[in-house]
C-alpha cells in the first residue's frame, strides 16, 4: 500500500480492538467514535491525507523502487535526504502548530535507523537485525501508526527495577516457548496508544546491566490489540468544547497511558532484542536510532516555537502593547528560539556523515545540543503569554455567548480590541488560554520538559558525550604562552 490516506487508517482503526479503562469505561470499540479520541484521530487522519494532496505529497512522500512512502521511512543517505525528512516532519508539525509529538513520523525516525543496523544486533543474535529490517519494511509499506513505551512505573525510584514490587511490577519476561516470549507487568508511558495500531515496546536505558536485569531486557513490537494488552489512561484533557472553546485540546489532546501486559505472547519475529541489559542501554545510540529521532523532534519543536511567537505577536498587536520595549524583548526571545532550532538543525545535516552501518547520520552534538536546551526554554513560552494576556485571559465567555447568545452585544462592544471584534479578540484569546492555562497546556510543558528523561541526567551525559579536551588544552596553552602566539596559533590549527 505505501503511503496511505486517512480514510485508510480509519478503516484500520475500525479493525482493531484494543482494550482501553478510561473514566471507569472499557472501550473495547472504534475509538475514532470515542468523545475522547475524535477529534485527534481525525487530525491524524488529515496527516495522512497530507500525503496525497497535490500540495504537500512531494514534501510528504518520496518514491522508491516504484512505491510510495512516507518521507519519514527514507533512509538517508546525504545532507539532501535529512534536509527533506526535515521538510516534511515541518509540515506535519505546521498542521498541529507543534502540538502533536507522538506522530508517526518520531518513531518512523527509530525503525529507519535500526532496520540499518542490523551488525550491531548481530552482536546477540543475527535473526534480531533481521526481525527489525523486516518489521521497518512491514512498517513502511503499510504506513502503519506506532507508540512506544520505555521506563518501568514510579513505584520506588530508590531501588532497581528488578526490586520494585518484588520484581514482579515492572513489564518482564516470564517465560519463553517456541513461538515467542510472554510478557507480565506493566510500562509507562504510551502516548497516542489507544488510536495507535503498534506498541513498539523499547528497551529502558535504567538497567544497572547485573543478571538480574536480564528478564527487563528486550525490545519488539505487537500489535494494539494483542489478547492480554490493556491501557489504563488519564483523564481526557479535552472537556468536550469546540475548536472555538478548545482550540488545540479539541484537535490534539494525544492522551498518554499505561500498558499492561497481562501474560502477552510476542512472536519471536517481532522481537528484536532479548536477555542483554548492556545492549538494551545502548539500542538508541549505538543504532543512530537516537540522531534520527531528535533530528524530527527538533524539526517539530522548532516550528512549536514559531507558533508562540506568532500568536505572542497577534495578542500584542491585538491590545496595542506592540511597541513596548520590554514585550519586543519577550516576542525577541522566542523568535530566538525558533532561529537557534532551524541552526541545530542546519549545523546537523551539513556536518552530518555516512555512518557505521550505511546511513547519513546528522551530527549529534548539535541535536544534542538542542534537546538539552529546548525543554527548559520553553517553560518561559505560556509564561509570557500570561504575562501579555494577564487579566484578560481571565473572563473569556463560552462560545455560546460570544455567537448569538444575550451576551452577544456586550461581548461586541466591551471585549473588543485595538484591531479585532470582540468575537476575533476573545478567539485569539481563547487560543491563547488553550496554549497557556488549560490543563492542556500545563501538560505540554510538562511533556516538553520531560520528553528526553530528566534534563538533570541529560546534562550530564551531554558532558559525558562531548570532547572537552580540546577546549581544555586552549586553557593550559593560554597559561603557558610565550612570546610567539601567532605562531602557537598556526601550530594548534595549521
């Protein structure tokens, strides 16, 4: 099939039947039908109809041996190719104003890069390069929608994983036959699960690496419904308002939850890694897994801050607050942060290079670089649009009074601005209050804030990763400088 419609994958949602608690509910039917769930599947849907509309398909797709596919299964193999996946992760992101982050192009990223790999797998055990070549292949040509999840339950962070609950509360293997394994225990976190069609279930980067740990190890695929596969949800942040009340929790509230795994049979096909902590903690790495991945992420967040700064600038124009100083110094800010990502993500595709296993991997430092910065600079983006909005993203009336209801007069004359009607001027704060103040805003801060792990552990193995000697050495010379600096200088860089 290759790149599919979204009519394609509300069929395939139709299809499946995966169990999901929600609300003391048990949805066992199309979740696409679901309160909770319409209104993102149907932004999903649109994603993929991105990719035949005449205007985004080139962007959105690429042709290979007479095929076409998602932009995000092609493997690169030059600055040009990053540069086009780069293109159409922007699109994808353009149309949720960065809202979305489990879309299918993120994890896409992961399969392209370890269907490459397949001499690091061999390391265990060949037939795990193979299994992971042949599922990115499945992947591909049916467009297939995945989620994934990483890290064991909070129960007791100051014990290992194989202690919490007795061993017996984190996902593990309980045994294995000669068709597969069977899993028990539970994973966190799975965001877009219950109108995903795969759980890619991928190795925690936590375990100590002891024999112990050898029953956490694995990685592999299964499809959403699989007999024994349950999720436990949240509580939807979308309360069930239009795109007018709820702007973006209408359209993009991906919902997160927990996986159990009751006694889930995996077919040894789809496992692609099994009984070695030491290689599950380096699955990203090692693979290029991890560069592909934050090459989209970046790609997305950076037209995520190129959102705020417009709708910062829309609400400053909107109230005639435009020309103060210290709101230009904020809009600066943010536009700063979308130029730092669109240079992260230029510097990584031009100095990028031809990998181990084949593929042009873009430079990691400079992803590197931006994931570690990201989280934490856009804690200050909803800040500042309370700090424009203030008391004015604090009585905005319901839909329903600002069109046509007995409110509607005085939401004409008194909730006007400098250059909106009142019903324009409450809209855009409507949007502004989605993107700020909701719960849906609150939880994406906390999920950019936390998307890579704890930004703590982060910045330490950014240290770790990064070749300081260099900069080191600068400091010896300047303490031992003679008289000739301009000759040390050719010396140290002929």
């Amino acid at each position: 099939m290759g790149a599919r419609t979204g009519a394609d994958y509300l069929e395939a949602l139709k299809n499946m039947h995966p169990t999901i608690h929600l609300d003391g509910e048990t949805i066992t039917g199309d979740v696409a039908e679901h309160p909770a769930f319409a209104g993102v599947v149907k932004t999903y849907a649109e994603l993929y109809d991105m990719q035949h509309d005449e205007r985004t398909r080139d962007l959105t797709t690429y042709t290979e041996g007479g095929g076409r596919y998602g932009t995000s299964f092609m493997v690169p193999r030059s600055a040009e190719d990053l540069a086009s996946r780069r293109e159409a992760a922007s699109a994808w992101a353009r149309h949720s104003a960065g809202m979305l982050g489990r879309t299918g192009d993120y994890l896409n990223a992961a399969l392209t890069a370890l269907s490459q790999a397949q001499d690091w797998f061999a390391d265990t055990d060949p037939a795990f390069g193979e299994n992971a070549r042949k599922y990115y292949e499945y992947a591909r040509d049916n467009d297939v929608l995945t989620t994934h999840t990483l890290i064991p339950p909070q129960v007791n962070r100051s014990v290992a994983v194989n202690q919490q609950g007795d061993g017996q509360v984190s996902a593990h293997i309980v045994r294995e036959d000669d068709n597969g394994i069977v899993v028990r225990g539970a994973r966190m976190l799975a965001t877009i699960a219950p109108f995903a069609e795969e759980v890619l279930v991928f190795p925690s980067t936590v375990l100590k690496g002891g024999p112990d740990d050898a029953k956490y190890s694995f990685a592999f695929a299964i499809q959403n419904d699989a007999p024994g596969l349950r999720y436990l949800c949240r509580k939807s942040l979308h309360s069930g308002g239009g795109a007018f009340n709820e702007p973006l929790a209408s359209r993009f509230e991906e919902m997160d939850a927990v996986v159990i795994f009751d006694d889930v049979h995996v077919p040894w096909e789809r496992v692609f890694m099994l009984g070695s902590p030491e290689k599950c903690n380096g699955f990203y790495n090692d693979t290029g897994a991890t560069s592909l991945m934050t090459h989209q992420v970046v790609s997305r967040t950076t037209v995520k801050s190129e959102f705020y700064a417009g709708l910062l600038m829309e609400m400053a124009d909107a109230i005639g607050i435009d020309q103060f100083p210290h709101i230009r110094e904020d809009i600066a800010s943010v536009l700063v942060a979308a130029e730092m990502g669109r240079s992260a993500l230029r510097a990584s595709e031009a100095d990028g290079a031809i990998n181990r296993y084949g593929f042009f991997q873009p430079r990691w430092a400079s992803l590197n670089a931006a994931r570690n910065w990201y989280p934490k600079v856009f804690q200050q983006f909803p800040a500042i649009v309370r700090k424009f909005g203030a008391s004015g993203l604090m009585a905005l009336p319901d839909e329903a009074d600002v069109l046509g209801g007995q409110g509607a007069d005085d939401v004409a004359t008194y909730l006007q601005s400098r250059n909106l009607t009142g019903v324009d001027r409450v809209k855009l704060f409507r949007l502004a209050f989605d993107a700020a103040i909701s719960s849906f805003a609150g939880r994406q801060t906390l999920y950019e804030y936390y998307f890579f792990g704890d930004p703590i552990r982060m910045a330490s193995a950014f240290v770790d990763a990064t070749d300081t000697e260099p900069l080191r050495q600068r400091v010896r010379d300047l303490l031992e400088r003679t008289e000739d600096p301009v000759g040390e200088a050719l010396q140290a860089h002929p």
